[in-house]
C-alpha cells in the first residue's frame, strides 16, 4: 500500500470517531550552485522587438545550428521531453532536444559517484499497478525494490523509541484533524490555507504539547514532504485532490536513471543548450540559445514551472494572459535531501526512521537506504520554508544540522559520515524548486490550462501540465504523451 493510499484509507475510517475521543571527516562534495545563463543570442541572429499587432520576423539560423527545420525541438530532457521525443521520433518525426544542463534526466538525477546509486530527485514509483512507470521498468528489466512505509520506527524529542501505542497516536491524531480541518475548510466560501483549516480545528479543540508535537511531526512527514510545501501554502481545497496509482511504491535498485536512459536511447539530444528566447510566427517557431537559434514547426516547451514563473525563457509573442494567471497560482515547492554515508551502520532495520522533534519541520524523517539497498546511507528529507532556510547554509553546517538529530536518536558516540551528497533544489536554475503544488488560490484546473497549446505552435508538456498525476514521474510521463500526440495530430 502506498504513503498516500495508506493515508486515505485512515482518513476513511476514522471520519465516524469522536474528535473528543483524541487529543522527524568529511570529503566534501561541492554544493549545487546556479549555473550561469549564459549571454543574449548574438544580436545579428535576434528576431527584432515587434509592435504586438506587426509579424514577428524570425532570427535566421546561425552557424553551429541546423538550418533544416526541424518537425518538433523539445525544450528539456527531463522524463517528459524524453517521453514526448521518443514517441515522435517512432512515429517518424525529426526531432532534436535542447537541455540546459550538462546530463539528462532533470529532476531525476541518480548520483553515482560515492559508488552507491543515489537519486538526488525523485526515488520512488508511486503505487506500480498501472502506473506507466512501472510498465517501462518491466520493459526493459530494471529490478525494482519495494518500500513498506508501516515499516517505520519513530523517535521523541529526547531520543526515546516512541512506543506503539505512541505510534498509533501520531496517525489517529493526523487523520482526524487532517479530515475536521477539511470539512472546515469546505464550510467555507473561499479557499484557505490547510494550517488556517487546521489552526480553526486546533483552537476548537485543543491539544496538549506532547499531541501537538506529535501532530505537527505528522502534518509535516506525511503532507508537507510529500507536497513539498509548508501546510500553510498549500490549499485546503485541493492540496490533495489528483489521482493516484495502486500497488506499493517502489525505487530502483540501480537508481531512477534506468529509466532516463532507456528513454534516451537514438534520440539527439543538445546538452549545456538553455535555450533563452522563443519566437513564433504563423508558419514556425525559432528557437534562440547562445550557440545558435534553431527552427522548427512546432516546438515543446517541458521547463519545469520554477522555470517559467521566473521568466527563464523568454516568449515572443507573449504566451497568453489565462497561462500567465495560472502559473502565477501554483506553487513551486521545495523537498531537499541529505545523503550520509557513514563507514558503518549503527541504526535500526526499519526502512523508515521518525524524528519528532521540538520544532516542526525539522530533520523528521529519514530513509535507511541499508534496508532498501544495503548500503550504509541515510537520506533526512526537509521541505517547504526549512528546505529553503538549509539552502542558504553551508554543506558543514547543514551536515552537523543533521547529525545533531542522529545523535539525540543515536546517541553522541556514532560516528561522523565520511561522505554526503546535499541538494538545493530551490537554488537550481533549470527547476527552481523541486515538484508543483496546489497554493492556496489555484486549482486543478490551472494544470489543464498548462497544458493548452499556443497557436498549434507551441506545445507544453511536465509535470505541472499533468492534472490527474502533478509533482511526478508519472505524470510527467503522461504529459509528454499527451504533448506527442497533439503534435502528431497536427503534423499528419
Ligand atoms: C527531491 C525530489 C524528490 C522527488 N521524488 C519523487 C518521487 O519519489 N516519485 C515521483 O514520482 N516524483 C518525484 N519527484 C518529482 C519528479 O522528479 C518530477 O515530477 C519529474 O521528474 C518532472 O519531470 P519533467 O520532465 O516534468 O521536468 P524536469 O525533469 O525538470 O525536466 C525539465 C528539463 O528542462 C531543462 N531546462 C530547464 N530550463 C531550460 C532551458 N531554459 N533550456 C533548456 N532546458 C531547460 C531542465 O534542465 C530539465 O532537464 C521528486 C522531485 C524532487 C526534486
């Protein structure tokens, strides 16, 4: 059963029960840093600043371009451009992606350089019945290792094991006030924040501070890092109203780039190219980077939102008022990880280890990647406003964050990992953030309107295009195919 499933499946049993029943030496590796973009295309292949109502003259294509126009140019090979690429290539379209970065995958992104395959981006396949990941994973034969998230052993404030009863509490108690907090929130005539939905409850019916620590643990492992987002951004409306797969959740066990990779194959792909500027006209579409302008019929655009809420690409003609709006309503999260890898294992079997600490948000839980993997690693995961405070720190003070938590779990004489790999996903100049959430505000409806091309010349594909799947794999996936064949559609 996955996180989420086993969390709607509480939430619909427990909704009968009285409320009044009730009351997470070093060998430094360098820390992501923004890449610089790189200078304007050069002037002389510049398409020229048109009056809105006169025709946009294309830029020519340059030296070091391809001046054959290509049917489709595919903007990121993240699992969405990958996916959308393939499929028109198979159908026998000519087809080049253009990729900021100097790898594929985007937000996947298996690091295998301390000789572990650890994946810096996403892990998991969320629910494997069904889900097309999975399907691509049997494809090509990628083993698979599934995750039990009961498997889970939880620690207090000053170390102790929390007892099962203990256990039990923490979910009881997030599964009724998540659900109160929600009939609250639909009581109301205008949407609001899920902790104003929850404060509401909370003053109504109070808790005591051991409850409440127990509560603010579970709000933030099971909905704010698996929303990326702090409970008081996310809409208590429709934080959690998209569609989910069945089956357990799984990773792979040489790392989610199996799956870039097998996606990848034949396909020409431009790395180190952050394509800047794209102007269409009625018949094609340039593309402008600082090697070149390239141009084609038709061009998909799957930058994640972090991207384009900056104004990372600029577009000529402007895309449409309706999807300004809506990317100004989603939210952008931010979930990090912090990979240890220590000399040797001193934790506990679990799969899953909590830590509910006096301060909400802070280092709560943490994957043992030695249960999954064997390899002596933890991964602590931080989202929302924490994630982002970390990521103005340095690697050493963000390693001695985490290893103050391991010590009141562990005790002060484990030992100090002797390597670690930190990610910055909000710092990252090709994603700004790490997955789509629903802010307070936007609505389900804003991914269909992201999804809507541009003049049957632009096409737009991503996870945040994705409204039944947003923020993974899987519904990039599905976007890149929804994206393939509306081209397809419009090229026959
Ligand atoms: C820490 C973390 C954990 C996650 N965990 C999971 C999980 O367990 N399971 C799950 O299903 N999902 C998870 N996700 C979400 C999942 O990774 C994403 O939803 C998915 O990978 C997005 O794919 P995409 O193709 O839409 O975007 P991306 O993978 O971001 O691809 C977009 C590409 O565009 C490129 N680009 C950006 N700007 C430019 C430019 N100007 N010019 C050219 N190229 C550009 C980028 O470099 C990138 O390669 C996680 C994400 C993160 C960050």
């Amino acid at each position: 059963m996955s996180r989420r499933e086993f969390l709607k499946l509480l939430l619909a049993t427990l909704t009968s029960i009285p409320l009044s029943a009730c009351a997470d030496a070093l060998d430094l590796q360098p820390p992501l840093q923004p890449t610089d973009i790189p200078p304007a295309a050069d002037p002389s292949v510049a398409p020229q600043n048109a009056a809105p109502d006169t025709p946009l003259m294309l830029p020519t294509a340059s030296a070091g371009s391809n001046s054959a126009p290509w049917d489709v140019i595919v903007v990121g090979a993240g699992v969405a451009g990958l996916c959308a690429a393939q499929t028109l290539q198979q159908k026998g379209r000519r087809v080049l992606i253009l990729e900021a970065r100097d790898r594929i995958g985007g937000r996947i992104w298996t690091d295998n350089s301390a000789g572990i395959p650890l994946d810096l981006g996403a892990s998991w396949i969320h629910g494997v019945r069904g889900n097309p990941i999975a399907a691509v994973a049997d494809q090509q034969g990628a083993t698979l290792v599934f995750t039990d998230y009961d498997d889970m052993q939880r620690f207090d404030a000053a170390g102790e094991k929390l007892s099962g009863d203990l256990d039990r509490r923490v979910e009881m108690l997030l599964d009724r006030y998540i659900e109160r907090a929600r009939e609250y929130a639909e009581s109301q005539n205008h949407d609001l924040s899920l902790q104003s939905a929850l404060d509401a409850v909370l003053r109504a019916y109070p808790l005591d501070i051991h409850d409440m620590r127990l509560i603010n643990y579970a709000v933030n492992t099971a909905v704010e890092h698996e929303y990326a987002a702090d409970s008081d951004q996310l809409s208590a409306w429709y934080f959690d109203t998209q569609k989910e797969f069945d089956g357990n959740d799984a990773i792979f066990k040489r790392g989610y780039r199996t799956i870039v990779d097998f996606l990848a194959q034949n396909l020409d792909i431009r790395l180190n190219h952050v394509v800047q500027r794209i102007v269409s006209s009625n018949s094609r579409v340039a593309l402008i980077a600082a090697q070149g302008v390239w141009h084609a019929q038709t061009a998909l655009i799957t930058v994640p939102p972090g991207v384009l809420q900056r104004d990372g690409i600029t577009f000529e003609p402007p895309l449409p008022a309706a999807r300004q709006q809506a990317l100004g309503r989603i939210g952008m999260g931010v979930l990090n990880k912090c990979c240890l890898i220590f000399p040797e294992v001193f934790w506990d079997d679990a799969t899953l280890l909590g830590y509910v600490g006096e301060r909400k948000g802070e280092w709560a839980e943490w994957l043992n990647v030695n249960a999954l993997l064997g390899a002596p690693v933890l991964i602590g995961f931080n989202a929302g406003a924490y994630a982002r405070t970390l990521e103005t720190q340095s690697d050493a003070q963000i390693v001695a964050a985490a290893m103050h938590t391991l010590r009141r779990m562990y005790g002060n004489t484990i030992p100090n990992p002797s390597d670690y790999r930190i990610t910055r996903w909000a710092a990252d100049p090709f994603a700004f953030g790490a997955y789509s959430f629903l802010a307070v505000g936007a609505t389900p409806e804003d991914y269909d309107t992201l999804a809507q091309p541009v003049d049957n010349r632009l096409f737009f594909a991503g996870e945040h295009t994705q409204r039944d799947y947003p923020a993974t794999v899987h519904g990039a996936y599905l976007s890149g195919k929804r994206a393939a064949n509306e081209i397809l559609r419009l090229l026959k």
